[in-house]
C-alpha cells in the first residue's frame, strides 16, 4: 500500500517524503484526500561512455581497409 500524504504535510515534511521514495516506497501527493500524483526516484543513468557497448552492433565491411585508389588519394592532397 502506498503513503498517501496530503500537499501541506508534504510541504512540510519533503525531505523525509523523498526519502521514503527513493527507498522504495511508494509516495501518493493528494489533495483534499484525492490522489493527484506520485512521487518516484529518478533511475541513473551511467555517465560517460561504456567500453564496448557497440560490439556486435556495427559492421565494417572487410573492403574497409583495402588502399584507396590513386585517383582518390590524388583528390586528397
């Protein structure tokens, strides 16, 4: 069953309400006993890049690494 606190209780108890939530629970935000919202931690996301979350996505093609041609190595100089 989740805590339903009224907004002035929430108001004025909101870190201990927080709390709660982030633990876990579920935190109900009504007004005049009519549920309006809910209250949930926001889930991490892991900062900064991840070694090898691409593997197995992406493909080069084995010609990749063949010499380009003269005529395109000449339009590079």
């Amino acid at each position: 069953m989740a805590l339903q606190v009224n907004i002035h209780e929430a108001k004025t108890q909101l870190s201990k309400i927080i709390a709660r939530a982030c633990r876990g629970e579920e935190v109900v935000i009504a007004k005049a006993g009519q549920p309006l919202v809910r209250l949930t931690p926001i889930e991490r996301q892991p900062s900064g890049r991840r070694f090898g979350a691409l593997r197995g996505k992406a493909k080069v093609d084995e010609r990749f690494f063949d010499p380009l041609p003269e005529e395109e190595l000449r339009a590079w100089e």
